[in-house]
C-alpha cells in the first residue's frame, strides 16, 4: 500500500506538466538567440525521422539549432502548442536539425563549432522522465541562461518519459552506458581539449556508471579529458556512488553535486527504493569524506518540487554571475561544512559541503541583502 500511495504521489506531482516536442520554425532564427546542439542518442529512431522512447543498441548522431526566445524568464522553457500559432518571441523552436548518416560527418562539424569555441565541450545527460525535446531543450535554456561557453552535446538515453516508467528508466540507464562512452570517445576525437559532464537526477547514476565503464577499461587518456563533472539533483544511492567513486580513482576536478534535502523528487525515490537518503538529498557529507567533492546545497532556492533548482530557479541562476560566494564555495578547503550545526570536520575529510545563501531580497531597511526570502 505504501509502495502505491508513493507512485501515485510522484505521478499527481508531474501529471500536470506539458509535453516538450520538437518544432520546426526556421524564420525563428531571426528572433531568438540560436544555441547549437549536437546530439548522441540511444534513442530508437521514429519511422517519421523523431526519436521516440524505445532502446537503440546503435548510437544515432544529430545536430539541432535551437532559438531560445527573447521574452521569458531565465530558467523557463515555454513550448509551442501542437495545434496553433507559433510565437518565436516567447517559445522554443528548432530552426534546423540534422541527423548524420555516418559519424565522420558529425565528426567534422564537431570539430569546426569546438574550434570557434575554445575547444571545451559540455555534455549533458538528461534525467528521469523525459522525452527527446524536453533534454534537448532543456540543454539550450542552461547555455543560454547559464552564460556557458564552449560547445554544447546532448547525450539522449532511452526514457519512458513516463511518471509511471521508473523502472523502465532505471533499466534504460543501465542500457545506455555504452552510448555514453561511445559518445564521449567521438568529442574527444573531434579534438575536445576538455569535457565538463553535466547529468541530472537519474542520468548522473548513468553517468557515474559510465565512467566506472571507462575507468575498469583502462581508458585513462579519455578520463583526463573530463575537466569537471557537476551532478544536478543526483538519483543515486549513496553507497553506490561511494563504490563508483572508488573504481574511478581520482574524481575529475571540480567535481560537484548540486543537492537539497527537500527535493520531493528524491524523497519519492527514496521510498520507492527503500533507502534513507539518495545522493543529491544528503544534508551531512561525513559518508562522502574520504571523496574529493563539493556539495552545493541550493535547498535555499527551492521551490515547488525542487528537482531542477540548478536550472529554473532565476534567483540561483542569477548567483553564478554576481555573487562571489559562489566562486567562494568551489575554492573552499577540503573538509569545509558550514551546515547548521557542522561540529569539527575530521583532518583527513575531503568533501565539503557549502549551503548557498537564499534569494536577494529588498528589506525595509537594506538594499539587495543576502537573506532568506520573507526577510
């Protein structure tokens, strides 16, 4: 019984979010601002050309141009309607797309975006529930609003996209593994200096796996290409990630986990798979001491489910670019803890874990102050 309210909490919780779905609108090119994004799927091909939710053992590549509209909130991704007026000031739209017959051409236009960028590449893996658009969009909203540079790749693995699909996605995680690697082997060919990982919620498990993966494979020279692995509201065990952790060796650097203990999300999978806590809801890094990570916990700026506070909460985005305690954070020595009530770290503790300060806020009698909301 239990077990059932729990699955029906998690999908009353997203029952009510539309659908992300790829729409095609060249003249949006000359409105909004155009994110390229290339793609690696194991996503099986639709016979109209989409990619749907079924499992692929080959790796299909593509390459999307995305228009991010002008009017919107930073951190809102507005999706057309299916059946009615397009408007490119305020919707996400795809000006051109292409699916690469064979990988030397996917190669070749990798190669020239990573030259005119710096030669730094971000791939992002999507999480729990979610179809093809919606990771794809979601990918150009966090460049954009995000201010990232470098050249953007979207690693699409087979979800449901289903409130009801856990397990498949759990399933299709694990699947996936190889085409992860086999995608981040084909950025370090294009001649990637470096590659920042991103992964939310159940792709950072994925993404964890996979670098097991290449670590058990002796593939040192692809791991120190990783120049940094940031995990977005983790879905991981925290006893795996210890055991990942500890086959890969030494972490890529930085190496952070953005978290809160009150992601709804997380506490739902926590009760659906039996455990106390899942990585990206841990409030005490004492079990992570002996990994070099930074916990973020951004619970501060949470609101409604909390699962994606990294990239839909304005307030957090707009931290990254004005507010040196964030700078601070990463910079911190190892062992820091400045939770509530963190007691002495041990000498040896590497984690840390640093709690950003809520939304700036107009008070009565200070101007932009750091404190909580309602001040």
């Amino acid at each position: 019984m239990r077990r059932a309210l729990t699955i029906l909490s998690l999908v009353l919780l997203m029952a009510c979010a539309p659908r992300g779905q790829i729409t095609l609108e060249p003249s949006a090119a000359s409105v909004g601002q155009v994110q390229r994004i290339f793609v690696g799927t194991t996503r099986a091909q639709m016979p109209d050309g989409s990619f749907g939710s079924g499992r692929s053992e080959n790796l299909s590549l593509a390459r999307f141009d995305i228009s991010v509209p002008p009017n919107r909130g930073l951190g809102e991704i507005n999706w057309p309607p299916r059946h009615g007026r397009r408007d490119a000031q305020t919707q996400f739209l795809t000006v051109d797309e292409r699916v690469y017959p064979a990988e030397a051409g996917f190669r070749a236009d990798l190669k020239r975006q990573l030259d005119l960028t710096g030669g730094d590449a971000v791939i992002f893996v999507h999480g729990f529930n979610n179809n093809f658009a919606e990771g794809l969009y979601r990918l150009a909203q966090l460049s954009h609003d995000l201010k990232l540079s470098g050249t953007f790749v979207h690693y699409a693995w087979p979800s449901a996209a289903d409130p009801l699909g856990y397990e498949f996605d759990r399933d299709s995680a694990m699947f996936a593994r190889d085409g992860l690697e086999r995608l981040i082997r084909e950025v370090e060919r294009a001649g990637a200096k470096r590659i920042l990982l991103v992964a939310h919620s159940m792709g950072a498990e994925l993404t964890m796996e996979t670098l097991q993966q290449i670590a058990i494979r002796g593939g040192k020279r692809t791991l120190d290409h990783i120049g940094g692995v940031i995990l977005i509201s983790p879905d991981i065990d925290v006893d795996v990630f210890r055991s990942q952790a500890h086959a890969i060796g030494h972490l890529p650097q930085p190496f952070v986990i953005f978290g809160s203990n009150r992601d709804r999300y997380l506490r739902l999978s926590a009760a659906v798979t039996g455990t106390p806590d899942r990585l990206g809801s841990v409030s005490d890094v004492t079990s992570l001491a002996d990994l070099d990570v930074t916990v973020l916990d951004v619970g501060n700026f949470s609101a409604g489910a909390g699962h994606f506070v990294f990239g839909d909460s304005a307030a957090l985005i707009g931290l990254f670019d004005s507010l040196p305690e964030f700078e601070a954070a990463l910079n911190a020595p190892r062992g820091f803890q400045n939770t509530q009530d963190p007691g002495p770290a041990a000498p040896d503790q590497k984690a840390k874990r640093v709690v950003l300060p809520g939304p700036t806020v107009e008070c009565k009698d200070t101007l932009w102050r750091l404190v909580p909301l309602g001040c």
